[in-house]
C-alpha cells in the first residue's frame, strides 16, 4: 500500500484518525481536527515554483492532493501584495502592504477554502453541499459546488446584502434566508444535512478549509522572497484564514523554507461583535458567545466560532493581540483604503486598516515593522 500523504489529528484532545472518507469533527471531543502531513516537502518543491501555474495549487506539496490528482478550481490564489506607503506614512511604520483578496474567484478569500474543501469532499463521496454563511462562503460553495457537479444549498441570514445573495442565485444554489445570525444559520445547515445526506462544510466542521487558508501564508512568504513580516492583522469571524496562517508559518519554519519567528498575528473584529477580542483581553482559552451581534461587516458577525480556542492560541503563541474597532471607524477606514491605495476594501479589510491605528496608538507594532493588512472581499458586494 501507498503509505498516506497525510492524517487528521484532533485540535484539543491529539486523538488521530486516517483522512477517508467525509471528516466531520472529532468522534471524542466534538473538536476540530487538523490535517498533519507525513513529511515535509523536499527542497527541490521549492526551486520548482518558478515553472508552476499561478495559482494556488503550486504549492500541492503543501496541499491534501494526491499525486496526479486534479482538485477543484477555478483559478484561485496568487493574489496581490500591493504596497501602501502612503497608509506607512500616514500610521508611522516602516512598511505597510495589502494582500488584496477581492481578486479571487467568487471575489474574497473563501475561494481558497471552499476550493480545497469540495476538492476533498468530492474525492471523498459527497452528493450534496451544504453551508451557513454570512455571505462570502456562500458565494464561494456555490461557485465550487457547480464546478464539481454536486448540488449545493445555502442558508443565509436575510440582513445578508442584497449583491451577495444574488451572486449565490448566480451559480444556481438553493438559498434560504432566516431570521438571526450566522449560528441560526448553522443549526439549520446542519439539520438539513442530517435529513437530506448533505455534507456540511462550515467553518472548522471539515479539515481542509484551513488547507486552503493556508496559502494565504505560503503566498506571503513567496512574495516576500522568503522573508516574512513583522506583523499581520487579520479580520476574524470564524478564523479559518487567521488559524491557517499559524499552521502554515510552523510548517513553513519546520520544512526549513523560512528563518526566524513566525509574524506576530492580530485579530480584529467589530465591537458589535468581538468574542475572540473579549476572550482574549480576559486571558480565558476559549471564546464564550457574543449576544446580540451586530455589525455591517458581515463576515465578522460570527459570534460564537468553533475555532475560538484554536485562533486564540495562535495569536498567542506568535505573540499577537485582538482589538475590536466600531463600525464607523472600519467604514471610514475601507474608504480611505480606496483613497490612498486604490483598493476597493469590504468593510472586514477596512477593520484592519482601522485595528493599525489602534495598535500603533498602544505600541503593540513599532515603527520599523513591516505589516500585511488583508482585505478580505470586494467592497462593492456590500453596496
């Protein structure tokens, strides 16, 4: 037998198990699990990027793909670094840049995620797909679910905006709109799931969202020449992207492709909604849920994330911090990203914007750092 690529290790209590099948969470603990590689890849991986398609399958080795596989895509990854010096001027530290994912597939980073994870859902025997979202996830299943045949159903909040319904509409998914949050949303995917043999990709229910998160960091190491920054700040709903990142840095520093500590992460969230910020600020392990959330950034309306206890450890273990930001100051803060570095920012990459000024204002991130703001979606789908 072919010894496997990789296995899947619980988050919280280490149990393992092999990755066939359709992984939901951990039989034992009801947590998350994460994916856990056989070994890194060899050198050699590194000197061929220079000949790979730009996408974010060049880093398969990296990746839940065996060999010869061919993943579900749409062309996703890769996206720009953009430099921000009037913004590093303008907040007095040394660099700032802007990793632009509105320019994904499905226009935000969910393309990373949804990619990797219907990828794996396919391989491993879903007939059906099936998510709650705040907005951009959905958008995201439904383009990756068309793409590899497998009907599709949403379940999103009716305060969604309106564009971004209707680019779930676009793909042909089921939509259905409920009263509440995101965690109504949930309850209902999930029921759904039981009655009509769908396969739940949430947020941390399934592996591999954070395999493809995960190339948010691999790209930033890429672009920088191997060399990373001082500080990335992160909105965080669920933290997919924030925990994908951690996971990544210590792979990436293990494997030997990058020196040195891994960036310090920030979360920031709105204050209409900030349990991983409170959870933080009160050196508690775990986030307790939010009541009543309520915020324009859709994508940080999460209040009560499964990956809590996992995006809390890696903002400490990097050395990090969470700040929550109101949400005039993170609309105000997206325009003046469109301003001054001509980046149509959703409201979730204005909160990043307006978290830098929080953090410089306390010295959290100095004067001579270089730090990545993540604009996670296009700004227009809010409008």
């Amino acid at each position: 037998m072919t010894p496997a690529k990789w296995w899947l290790v619980c988050s919280e209590c280490g149990k393992t198990r092999d990755a066939a099948g359709l992984p939901t969470l951990c039989d034992a603990c009801q947590s998350p699990w994460l994916v856990r590689y056989a070994a890194p890849p060899p050198p050699a991986a590194k000197q061929a990027l220079a000949d790979r398609p730009w996408s974010m399958w060049r880093y398969h080795e990296w990746l839940p793909v065996h060999d010869g596989e061919s993943p579900v895509t749409l062309g996703e990854g890769m996206t720009p670094l953009v430099p921000a010096p009037a913004l590093a001027r303008a907040h007095g530290v040394a660099e700032v840049w802007i990793k632009d994912e509105s320019v994904n597939p499905t226009y935000s980073f969910k393309a990373r995620g949804l990619a990797a994870a219907v990828t794996r859902a396919k391989a491993g025997g879903a007939v059906r797909l099936t998510v709650p979202t705040a907005g951009n996830a959905g958008v995201a299943l439904s383009a990756y679910g068309r793409s590899a045949g497998l009907p599709t159903d949403v379940f999103a909040p009716k305060t969604t905006p309106l564009r971004i319904l209707e680019q779930i509409q676009v793909y042909g998914a089921r939509l259905e709109l409920l009263d509440g949050h995101i965690g109504d949303c949930g309850k209902r995917a999930r029921a759904f799931a039981e009655q009509e043999g769908g396969f739940d990709v949430s947020t941390l229910k399934e592996p591999y969202r954070i395999e493809g998160k995960k190339t948010l960091g691999l790209e930033l190491a890429e672009q920088f020449g191997w060399d990373l920054p001082d500080a990335i700040i992160y909105p965080t709903g669920g933290g997919t992207g924030l925990i994908g990142m951690w996971k990544c840095f210590n792979e990436l520093r293990s494997a030997g492709w990058v020196e040195g500590r891994s960036p310090r992460l920030f979360a920031v969230q709105s204050t209409g909604c900030a349990p991983v910020v409170k959870a933080f600020e009160l050196q508690e392990s775990r986030t307790t849920p939010w009541p009543n959330p309520e915020t324009v950034a859709s994508g940080l309306r999460v209040p009560a994330p499964l990956g809590g206890a996992l995006s809390l450890r890696a903002l400490r273990e990097t050395g990090g911090g969470a700040v929550a930001v109101p949400d005039r100051q993170l609309i105000a803060a997206a325009r003046q990203m469109a301003h001054t570095a001509a980046i149509d920012a959703s409201p979730e990459g204005g909160a990043t914007l307006a978290a830098l000024e929080r953090l410089r204002e306390t010295e959290a991130i100095q004067a001579d750092h270089r730090v990545v703001l993540f604009n996670t979606g296009a700004g227009w789908l809010y409008r």
